[in-house]
C-alpha cells in the first residue's frame, strides 16, 4: 500500500537535473550572444540624401523669386544665406523632431544611436533615439561648418590671398584650407568606399557621431512600383523611333503619288467637305464652278520667265545673293528692279532718337503749326487732290516695276561688279565659287552660272526628283528656265 500511494518520477526528471546548471549558465549568457547583423539597403540611403537636396533647392526658387522683386541681385548674392536658413529649418522639423529627414521619411529610413548598438545589439527590436549631443553636432557639422568655410574661401580669394608672399600669415591660411578641403575629400571616398562594404555610415559626419540609418518599419516591404519607369521607357523609345523614322517620311511626295492614282470623285468631294479650306487649299482641291465638281489641281510645267536676280553681275552666284538677303532680313519675292541709274541721286536724312530733334516729334509739329498760321484750315479738296496725285504715283512705279522686269535681261544694263545692290549688299560678298553653268540655260544661250556647292546642294535635295516630274526641274534665278542640270565652266585658254 505504500509502494503504491509514492508518486511515480517521470522519466525525463533525472536528465532534468543534470542539465540545469547547463541551463541557467546558458541563460546567463544570452545577451552576450551576437545578434544578426542589421542590412540596410545601400540604394536607399543615398536616395534619401538626393531627396534632400532637391527638397531645398526646390524650396529655395520661391524664396529667391521673392526676394528678386526686393532686389533684381539680390538672391545671387545671398545666396549662401538663403541655403542656410531653409537646411537649418529642415533639420528643426525632421532630424530633430523625427529623428529622419524628410529623404529618409520616405525611404522608410530613420537614424539611430549606433554607440547604444556596439555589444552585439545591432538587430533588437527597439532603436536607441539620438542623444543631445549628436543633435546638436549634426546641424554644426553639416549645415554651419560649410557656410563658413565657404565663406572664409570667399574672402581669401577676395583679397587674393593666394598671391600673397609664401611667408606671409595670408598665404599660410590659403594654404592651409586648400590643404584641409583636399583631406577631407579624401576621407569622403575613403568613407563612401567604407559605405559600400558594410553599408553601415553614409558620410563622415555620421560616422564621426554614431549615426546610423535603419529602417522605421522593419515590417514594411520595399515594394517599388515600376509602372511609371515602364511608361516613361516606353514612349522614350517610341519618340526616338519617331525622331528615326519622321526625316524619312516625305508627305509632299505621299501625295503626290496620290494625286496620280485614278480617284473617285465623292472622295475628293468628302475631302473638299471635311477638311478646312487652307489645309484643301494647300492639298490642291479645288471646286469646278461650272460642273461643281472636286478635282485635283495637278502642277503644270513652268513656264520660260524672267528670274528674281536677272540684274546680277555675271561673276556672282545668285543663290549666294539670295542667302545674304535672307540673312540680312530684306529678301522680297517679287522681282527685284534694275539698280538706280548712276545720274539719279537721293538725300537720305540721318534718323535720330531724339525726341526734341527741329526735324521731328513735337517740335516740328509746333514748328509747322507756327509756319502756317493758327487760322489756317486744310481744304477739303486739297486733301482729295493730293490723296489722288499719291496714288497716280504709286501707279507709275508698279507700271515701271513691272515692265523693268518683263524685260529681258540681255538687253538690260548689269551693274558692275564692284557696286551694291538696292538692298544695301555688295555684289562681290555673291563672287562665284567654282562656278558650274545650269542646264539647259547654257544651252540656250544664257549665261546663269553659280557656284558648285550652291547648285550641287540645290539639285541633290529630296524633292528635287518630285520637281523633276511635275515641273521638269527647279527654276533659275536668273532666267527662269526649268534647271535639271549643271556642268563646270571651261574657260578658254587665250594665247
């Protein structure tokens, strides 16, 4: 019976006891045990102080645009200033209030005191915050420090004190801030190269004061969304497909071979009716008024016409002369009269700014009114009579200009060489260059020459095998033939 009431032990009581020194001896123990090390994202960290930086300077455009309308310079030449007031803001209401910047906040990242993690502490749970000390010597070290370097090296540079004698305490100071900025980047790679081993101290001062990066949440997943990186991918390419493909695309010539194909008429109807009428006009629809009918006007062979620069001198090159219009800005598209006859002068008057000048603005005015008389009335029938002597004027030029052009030109006298056009352009700025004589016009009789690169360029265009076919070549400056062609001058040799 007594055998029977004693508790039976349990088989594992015996191991039991003779493990448990073992057991409290490794309890003991634990917290000298190393933790895993703590990775954080290297990519992260320095995304975050890009962040930073365009976090200021995007705050600092408004700030400058401010104070431009205080002082057109003034944002230049505080700019330095402006920099430190908005970095020592950011740092009041990130580091020190959240113990991140604002770079960090969004990456997810947050600083830690690292000295807290030095015995095997790096992976625990809750992160030591930053002590009094490291905030108060991370906005002097950042943020103050380089301000004031800066500024010294401003002044030092200022006053030359680069060129002052090598005994002299000014050279000494030069000196010794060149040779204290190339040590301190030279420390900044060593550092960076430190980061990319163990990703532990994104820059010096956070090694210098035990400020190390970590995560906020180490529960959140850094999921990047690359839908937007794809897009913009996507229409990079397609855009620079475009820029490859748009210089080979010819849409004159599309159309043109599709003005030759046989077309129904209620599509060129549909056409006219839809599209508006400067885009039909320049398409070439155009409505028949007796059979109101759409059809398109196909280009006919150019006829045989005096050219815009018949009055050139034979020795210069006529698309030579028409590149210095255009970049003289008095190029015109009508045909251009013969230059004035030598006998014919004219009085040109200074112009002046002046607005008290006798010969204008309110003083001639005044001047005129006093000449006149106060009493005196303009005559109504003055007015008319001189209005219609105006316009008789007006219609003897263009009758001139018009038969000056509709002359030939060899029966026209050439200005010389050495002269100037009316338009203010020496004729020998326009000399022949290799000169190449157009064909068919040397074939006829004319004399159009022009330089080889001019021509050469002119005829080997794109569109010129479409001028070719609807016009039979690109027209002559100088006579207006239809030009195919070109062949060099061959000068005869005289004994």
């Amino acid at each position: 019976m007594r055998g029977e009431s004693e508790p039976v032990p349990a088989f594992f009581e015996a191991a039991f006891h003779r493990a448990e020194p073992d057991i409290q001896s490794i309890r003991a123990r634990l917290p000298s045990f190393p933790s895993p090390p703590l990775r954080v994202q290297r990519v992260g960290q320095l995304d975050a102080d890009l962040l930073d930086q365009e976090l200021a300077d995007l705050l600092a455009e408004p700030v400058k645009a401010a104070l431009r309308n205080v002082s057109p310079t003034l944002d230049k030449r505080r700019h330095d200033e402006i920099y430190l007031f908005l970095r020592l803001i950011l740092y009041k209401f990130s580091i020190f209030d959240r113990s991140a910047s604002y770079g960090a906040m969004l990456q997810n990242l947050k600083y830690r005191n690292e000295w807290a993690h030095r015995a095997h502490l790096q992976s625990t749970a809750v992160d030591a915050p930053l002590s009094r000390i490291q905030l108060a010597l991370y906005p002097l070290i950042t943020i103050i420090a380089p301000y004031a370097f800066s500024k010294a090296q401003a002044h030092m540079t200022e006053h030359h004190f680069d060129r002052a004698p090598t005994e002299s305490p000014a050279f000494a100071l030069f000196s010794l801030s060149e040779q204290l900025q190339r040590v301190w980047h030279m420390a900044s790679l060593l550092n960076f190269g430190l980061f990319l081993w163990n990703g532990k101290y994104r820059t010096i001062t956070d090694r210098l004061l035990g400020m190390r990066l970590t995560y906020a949440n180490r529960a959140l997943h850094r999921n990047v969304s690359f839908e937007f990186l794809n897009r913009q991918l996507v229409w990079n390419a397609f855009t620079e497909f475009l820029l490859f493909l748009l210089p080979l695309i010819r849409p004159q010539r599309i159309w043109r071979r599709i003005a030759r194909w046989p077309t129904h008429p209620w599509v060129l109807r549909t056409l006219y009716d839809t599209l508006p009428t400067p885009l039909s006009r320049r398409l070439g629809l155009q409505l028949d008024e007796h059979t109101h009918a759409v059809r398109l006007a196909r280009r006919s062979p150019r006829t045989p016409t005096i050219g815009k620069y018949w009055y050139l001198p034979d020795e210069c090159c006529a698309l030579c002369f028409q590149r210095l219009e255009r970049a003289a800005g008095v190029e015109v598209d009508a045909v251009v009269p013969p230059p004035m006859p030598r006998h014919m002068t004219s009085t040109v008057a200074i112009p002046t700014a002046d607005p008290l000048h006798p010969r204008r603005g309110l003083v001639a005015r005044r001047q005129g009114r006093e000449r006149e008389g106060d009493d005196t009335l303009v005559d109504n029938k003055l007015v008319v009579d001189r209005a219609a002597e105006r316009a008789l004027k007006l219609a003897e030029r263009r009758a001139a200009r018009q038969a000056a052009s509709a002359r030939p030109a060899a029966v026209t006298e050439k200005p010389s060489l050495y002269g100037t056009s009316p338009n203010g352009i020496a004729y020998m700025d326009a000399l022949l260059v290799t000169p190449y004589q157009a064909l068919p016009c040397a074939s006829q009789g004319h004399t159009c020459r022009y330089c080889y690169y001019c021509i050469a360029d002119k005829l080997l265009d794109d569109a010129m095998a479409d001028e070719l076919q609807d016009t039979g070549g690109w027209p002559c400056l100088r006579c207006g033939e239809p030009i195919w062609g070109a062949e060099r001058v061959v000068e005869s040799a005289t004994a």
